[in-house]
C-alpha cells in the first residue's frame, strides 16, 4: 500500500471516529466495555493474590505441623500424612481458568491417592453459571458483543445512506474503505488490550515468563481480530444495517454462547471417562494381588522374605540387622504405589482426550480457540491440574518412603512387634521427631513458559485460519462493494 | 374464527417467507433438540455408573464379609456406595451435578475426612458449562425472542410501509396481534417439543412438565412483550436491538456477578481446608494421648457406652473408632459453619436472582429437578445420615458383642435401605433442611 493510500486509510478511520464520538450508543458501549475491562482485571487480581497468598500461608502451616509433630512410631507418621495446596500461578490474575473448578488442596497420606478437595466453586452462589467478572470471560464474551454494537454499521451505513456509491467514485477503493473502518475497529480493539497488557506485564514482576505474557496478550489480539474481520465482512455483505446487525448478534450467539457448552457436552458424551471410584475397583483388585502392607503374613510377601533371609544370611526375621516390618512397608508402598500411578495415568489420559475433543471446537468458533489458548498459557488448564496431582505424587511417595526407610533403620523389629503390649512399650516403638525433616518444601510451580507457549500453538493456528479465511473472503466481496 | 385464522395463516406465510425467521427458528430447535438429546444422555450415563457401581459394591462387600471376622476389620475395610440417582426431570436441567459430586463409597473412619473427597467430572469441562434445556430456555430464548421481534415495528418503518399497513388494517390484533403470535407460537414450539419428547422418553411428571411449560411460556412471553414494547416507537431495529441485548447481559452477566461479589465478601465461611486440617490433628493426637481422655470425650456424646469402654491392651478397635468419632465432633464446629455458610449464600444468592430472570428460572427449574445445591446439600445430610447408622450397627459389636455372626451382617445398614426409610418422612427442603444439616 503506498504511503498515499494509507494516509487516506487514516481518513477513513478518523471519520469512523468521529461518527462514534457522535454517537450516543456507541460512546456508551465503549465506557461500558472500559470500565468492565478495568474491573475486571483489579478484582481478579486482588482475588487471586489473595488466594495465592492464602495457599502459601496454607502451604507454610501445613510444613511446620509435619514437621513439629512429637516422637512417634514412624509409620503414624505415613497415616498423618501432608498437605499440599495449589498455588495459583502469576499470570491466572487475568484467567483464573479451571482454578475454581478443582479442588486446590490434595491430603497425601500412605497406601492411598486421594483426589483434590474443597472446590471453590461448591461453596460459590451459582450465580456466575454464565459468566464470572474475569479479564478472561469480558474479553472473549462481551468484548465481541461491544464490537459488534460499535462496528455493525460501518460500511452497510454508508451504504443505506447511499454516501458509498459517491465515496467509490472519488476514487477511494473498496479496500481502502474497508481497511479504514478495519482501522478504527483495530484501535477500540488496542484500547480493549490496553488493561489487559498492562496487568500482563506486571506478572513479570512476579517471575511469569515474557514468552507466556506475549503469546497471552497475542492470542487475545488474534481474537478480536477475527471479531473486526467478522464485522467488516458482515457489514460489507449486507445491504441494510439491520441485516448486518440481525447477522452479527445471530454469529455471537452461535460462536460465543453455545459453541463452548456444545463443545463441553460433545466432549463428556464421546469420550467416556470413569470416576475414580469406579476405577478403584479395578485399582483395589490388582492390589488385592499385592498383599497388605501392614500384616507381614500376607502370603504375598513371603518370596520377598526369602530373598531377604538369604540376602543377610540369616534363618529368621528376628535376626535381621534391619526392621522387616518397615521393609515390608516400604516394598509394599512401592509396588502399590506402581499400581496406583498406571490407574491415575489412565485416568489423566482419558481426560486429556476429552479435552482434547473440546478444543477441536476451536476450529468452528474462535471462542473456544482462545478459551484454550488462554487457560493453557496462563496455566489454568487441565494440563496444569494434572501436573500438580503428578507432582503432588512424587512428594507423597518422597516422604512416605523417607519415613519407611526411618522405620526400617532406626527402629527394631523387637520393639516394633511388641509396641502394642504395654504403655512402655508403645513409648519405646518410637523414633525421634528429629526423623520429621524429610519432608521437602513443596511450591507447585506450573510448566515453564515455553512448554505452555508450545502446547497452545493448536490454538493459535485456529485463529490464523479464522483470520486467513476472513481475510480472503473480505477481499472478495471488497472489489464488489457496490 | 375463520377470520382469526385467516389473519394467522397469512402471517405464517409472511414468515416462511423470510429466510433470516426460519433459519433463527430452524436454530432455536436445532439448540433445544441438541441440549434435550446432551441431557438426556448424560442422564442415562450417570444412572449406569450408579448401576455398575452398586454391583461392584456389592461385590466387594461380599469379599470383605468372607475374609474379616472381627468387627473392627469388617468396619475398616467394608466401604458402603452412597449416592443421589439423577431425577426424571434431571435431563433439562443438569444442574450442580457436575460441580457437586453425587456418589461417594464411605467406611466407618471420620467422616469429615471422607466427605469431601470429590470425584468430579473433568474440571475444563465443568468450567465451560454444558448445554442443557433450561440453558437454551433461559439464556438463548431470550436472544431469539430479541431478534425475532425487535424490528416488527421498525422493520416496516424503514421499508415505509407502516403508515400504510395501520390505516389498512382492519384492527390493531389484525396486523400486529397475528404477527406477534404466530412468532410467539413458532418460538415456544421450536424450544418445547424437543422438550416433551424428552419427557416422555424419561418417564418425567405429568405436573411437572406442565409446570415447566407454564413457567416457560412465562418466561419467552415477558421477553416479547419486552421486545415488543420497546420497538414499538423506533425506526431503527439495530437500536431496538442493541438496547435489549444490553438489558439482557445486565440480567444474565452484570448483575449476578455483582450479587456474587457481594455475597462473597458479607458471607464468611471457615476454609474447607481447616476442617479436615482439625480433624485430622484430633485423630492423629489420640495416638498419644491418655486412652481415657478419648474415651471421656467419647463418652459425653455417646454416654450409652460408659460402661464399655474399658481397654485391655495399647490397641482395640473400640478407642479406634471412638477417636475418629471425637475427632469429627472436634471438627463439627467449623464443619457446621462451613455448611451454615454455603447455605446462606444459596439463600443469598435466591435474593438476587429475583432481579435476575435468566438466574430465576435456572433456580426454580433446577430446584424441581433436584439438580441444585439444596439437593447436593441434602445428600451429604443423607451421607451423614447413614455414616450414623453405621456407627448404630457396628458400636454393639465393637464395644460389647464381639465378632458378629455371618447372619448379622445382612442387618447391615445400605444407603438404599436408609432412603427407604426416609421416604415416609417429608421431603426436607429449604429453611427445614437448614435444621437437619446441624444434626451433625
């Protein structure tokens, strides 16, 4: 485009401006759509710093009682057990995603995976069923909507007015009409951003990688791109405004109101994904094979005695020069936990392809594409869920092992066989609290940026192809505006 | 009457004749038949989880039963299915249900530490919400209702022809009354006949269904008059419009968002977390402390035991159970407050959905469904319910009989037989569930 032609697109655009700056209805959408904007990014920000910091408070509690817990039989300590909480990552200030819709604190304890508890969504009102005051929803649901209320008319109004035959024959080209309105469009999409890209930046205060900030605000430009395209080739199509406006809210509707829950239904009824109760059936018949930890009779553990007895050149348990209880413990916790992680995976699994059969949706409604793309840069997805019950695994495992081998190492099979009999007994079946440091400091911390960056290019793909095809089909009809 | 009828088959042909009417009517059904058939499916899915869950229940109860004598073992590791069946009409309003969770296995341990276990449904999903009937009624219908009658009067204005076609008109319901009707009459049969369909096919009440029908048509005839008033003196349908849709987000978005903010920031509630933090200290504490100080504590809420409590070595199943018993009363405080609270805001939160229709007719409906969270309330009372009759079957055994014989294990309480028994009583709903859920 010469310098010329573009100069006259700043015309175009400047007098869209002034149309709006006019206009009653189009002056209030734009405050309206502002102050939501604003609002929303200030109080989702305050509520997850406050959620952030009410998990690491949480986190800290939950560490310290671990480990300020008295002298005790070692494997009391397993059934103790730990908390974990889900701290929120930076950048979940502008999409709290999925954080709500999960539990956010996990108990780990031996012998055992619990799921997550205490959904904060189950102690909520119901009211935000539709919609909730996040940066995420006002952007991807409302923001459409305000677009369309500012830019239904652009060129079908020149063209009702029939001020468009006369605009064509002085020699503004259909293109350069169109990329004008597109202008003007693009600068109410710049001042939507301009919130959001600012409390973007600040996450990088607090450690959020530039990658995910930048494909974030990207991702949301995109989006209302393919909105601004939307308008415009509405807008051309249509000879009378109502009809391009009539067109437009119908598209919203389809793309921004039923797209995403048609995609959540289609998703939970082709792919079948059973509860966790139901697959503990099947957990609790394999294990059935593995024999109880806790009774060293178990005929299952009687090869492992064997090769103990043989491993330390003995003929009996009671002249081990390590506690065989914990022994049989720690084999045990081990195999079972083996068990538990493949039905845990299988599940994992099961949901990731559910999932993954909603975000195919985002190749039919760009709302679905962006709900995805957002939720995964900012690490509210389900990828990230998973990650933390992953992780909260390994630190589960971690400690009940650590405490298995202080049972096997520091106490004897003596005392530990005869704990039960008398309150001295029981006093003397106990190891120092001192054994308590093994526990690891957790900090959930979600993928790096990059990874998340990676996995939402599916994501940025359905945009370009919106854009692409927009784009194309803007062309087309801009050489037959008249 | 020929007359009438005349002036509405002119109108339908009018209509039939405008394709953006059809395609927006075509949708409307395509939507309500798509959320009938999801809901209906969904349904059908969480009763066979129900099924095949009973039946591996029972299964395993039977192994343990074969393996474990004494009553302490039996009680560990016999867990019992409870569960809330979805109802008849639970197809048109799926509710809560995939927020809160509707079956548990429970044991004879604490119960705060097994109740909030929760095994939902994919979270990514639940967020996005899933389409449902009363979504495309309450939240769709009203959109449609929009753009099907917002430019009745306007359309004609711009087209010039409205002067014409009121000093023409034989009398106003000629025109306006037959246009408004057979659209009315088309939108109410596109959204409601998948709707019946769906009922018969689940076997929903006749009462039932007429209720809904009669809130239904409530519901889209208070958006037409809507539309249809406030277009009556403009020229320009995009404006009728925009306004409308405008009122509509200030209904469906803004001002349950904001009754969310401020019912979140009046209601305080203890942290889920806590709970189950308390109990667990309580359980892991009697570890070591005195046995007499569990069993006294034991004993002031259950004195029909005093006499039982005596202990012979450092463990018997008997102080077992009584400390996780001691360690839910200990936790029962912040678990009641936690239940007060999340009940008051779904108090609260009836408040503002007055002001809310969209948010009211989700209510009412999901209400007659059982879908909503009084009805999630109401199983965790039932859960509760029942984890005490387990503790009534089991305490005799523990505490004074010893091992149970064989032929006293089918007297063991089952979540079914609980219900059975409550079916005498009242359906427990509102300020009167409130009572029942302090009883622990």
């Amino acid at each position: 485009m010469s310098i010329n032609n573009f100069s006259k697109v700043v015309i175009v655009a400047k007098d869209e401006w002034r149309y709006w700056l006019r206009s009653k209805l189009a002056m209030t959408v734009l405050a309206i759509g502002l102050v939501l904007t604003v609002a929303s990014v200030i109080v989702t920000a305050i509520t997850m710093m406050e959620l952030s910091h009410t998990r690491h408070e949480l986190q800290a509690t939950s560490d310290k009682s671990f480990v300020d817990q008295p002298d005790r039989h070692p494997h009391r300590m397993v059934h103790y057990g730990h908390y974990a909480f889900r701290t929120p990552s930076p950048l979940s200030t502008l999409d709290p995603g999925i954080d709500a819709y999960t539990g956010n604190s996990i108990f780990l304890e031996g012998h055992r995976q619990n799921s997550a508890m205490f959904a904060d969504s189950r102690q909520g009102t119901a009211l935000t069923k539709l919609g909730s005051l996040t940066p995420a929803f006002i952007v991807q649901t409302l923001a459409p909507l305000l677009l369309i209320l500012i830019g239904y008319s652009g060129i079908s109004r020149e063209r009702e007015s029939q001020t468009l035959s006369y605009l064509l024959s002085q020699g503004t080209s259909g293109a350069t009409l169109i990329a004008g309105k597109g202008l003007a469009l693009l600068s109410v999409v710049a001042l939507i951003l301009t919130p959001l890209t600012i409390s973007a930046l600040f996450t990088l205060g607090s450690g959020e990688g530039l990658l995910a900030v930048a494909s974030f605000v990207l991702g949301y430009a995109l989006y209302l791109i393919v909105w601004v395209l939307l308008i415009l080739l509405a807008s051309s199509v249509f000879s009378k405004n109502s009809g391009s406006f009539t067109a437009l809210a119908f598209v919203w509707i389809l793309l921004c109101i039923v797209m995403p829950r048609v995609a959540s239904t289609t998703a939970s009824t082709a792919v079948s994904s059973a509860g966790k109760i139901e697959t503990d059936f099947a957990v609790k018949a394999e294990l059935r094979k593995l024999g109880d930890g806790h009774n060293t009779n178990d005929p299952a553990f009687k090869q492992f005695k064997q090769s103990l007895l043989n491993k330390y050149n003995v003929s009996s348990i009671d002249e081990l020069p390590v506690n065989f209880r914990g022994l049989v413990a720690s084999e045990s916790e081990a195999k079972l936990t083996s068990v538990l992680n493949k039905f845990a995976e299988q599940r994992m699994q099961a949901e990731l392809k559910q999932t993954q059969v909603s975000r195919y949706f985002g190749w039919v409604s760009p709302m679905v594409a962006i709900r995805s793309l957002s939720m995964i840069v900012v690490g509210t997805s389900i990828e990230t869920h998973h990650r933390f019950l992953r992780e909260t695994e390994q630190l589960r495992f971690d400690f009940v092992q650590g405490l298995n081998k202080v049972h096997v190492e520091k106490l004897s099979y003596q005392d530990d066989m005869n704990r039960n009999a008398d309150t001295a007994a029981t006093q003397k079946a106990r190891v120092s609290a001192q054994n308590w440091q093994i526990l690891q400091d957790f900090t959930f911390n979600v993928d790096s940026s990059k990874a998340r960056a990676q996995r939402s290019i599916p994501a940025f793909l359905q945009l370009l192809l919106w854009i692409a095809v927009l784009l194309g089909g803007i062309k087309f009809v801009g050489r037959r505006l008249l | 009457m020929s007359y009438l009828l005349k002036q509405l088959a002119r109108e339908w042909r009018f209509l039939l004749r405008q394709k953006y009417l059809v395609v927006l009517l075509v949708c409307t059904f395509v939507m309500s038949g798509f959320a009938v058939f999801s809901g209906l499916s969904e349904v059908t899915q969480q009763k066979q989880t129900i099924e095949r869950l009973k039946a591996a229940d029972l299964t395993d109860l039977t192994n343990v039963q074969h393996k474990y004598e004494d009553p302490g073992s039996l009680a560990y590791y016999s867990f019992h299915l409870t569960y809330s069946s979805p109802s008849n009409l639970a197809f048109a309003a799926l509710g809560e249900r995939d927020i809160y969770p509707w079956k548990h296995r429970l044991n004879l341990l604490a119960l705060e530490g097994q109740i909030y276990e929760s095994d939902a449904q994919n979270a990514e999903l639940a967020q996005a919400g899933k389409i449902d009937f009363v979504f495309v009624v309450s939240a769709l219908a009203p959109l449609i209702v929009i753009l099907l009658f917002h430019d009745l009067f306007a359309n004609e204005r711009t087209s010039g022809r409205h002067d014409l076609l009121v000093t023409t008109a034989k009398s106003y319901f000629a025109l306006w009354g037959a246009r408004i009707a057979v659209r009315l009459i088309a939108v109410i049969v596109c959204l409601m006949l998948p709707f019946y369909i769906g009922t018969l096919l689940s076997h929903s009440a006749l009462a039932d269904v007429g209720f809904v029908t009669f809130i239904c048509v409530i519901y889209i005839a208070f958006w037409t008059a809507l539309s249809v008033w406030w277009g009556k003196n403009a020229s320009s349908a995009p404006r009728v419009a925009s306004t409308l849709i405008g009122f509509w987000v200030l209904v469906a978005f803004i001002i349950p968002i904001l009754g969310d903010l401020v019912i979140n920031k009046t209601v305080h509630s203890p942290k889920g977390g806590d709970i189950v933090l308390t109990q667990r200290e309580a359980v892991n504490d009697a570890w070591d402390l005195p046995k007499k100080t569990t069993m006294d504590a034991f004993v002031a809420s259950n004195p029909q035991w005093k006499d039982h409590v005596d202990m012979q070595s450092e463990f018997e199943w008997k102080w077992y159970y009584a400390f996780q018993q001691v360690g839910d009363e200990k936790a029962g405080e912040l678990s009641h407050a936690y239940r007060d609270a999340a009940h008051t805001r779904y108090q609260l939160a009836g408040i503002v959905s007055w002001f809310s229709p969209p948010l009211l007719l989700q209510r009412t409906f999901t209400r007659l469904a059982s879908t909503d969270a009084l009805a999630a309330f109401r199983y965790e009372y039932r859960m509760r319910g029942f984890h005490k009759s387990l503790r009534e079957f089991y305490y005799p055994w523990l505490f004074i009989k010893g091992n149970p014989p064989k032929a006293a294990l089918k007297n063991m309480p089952s979540f079914k037989k609980t219900m059975l028994n409550e079916m005498d009583e009242p359906e427990v709903t509102g300020v009167k569930l409130k009572e029942n859920l302090s009883v622990n």
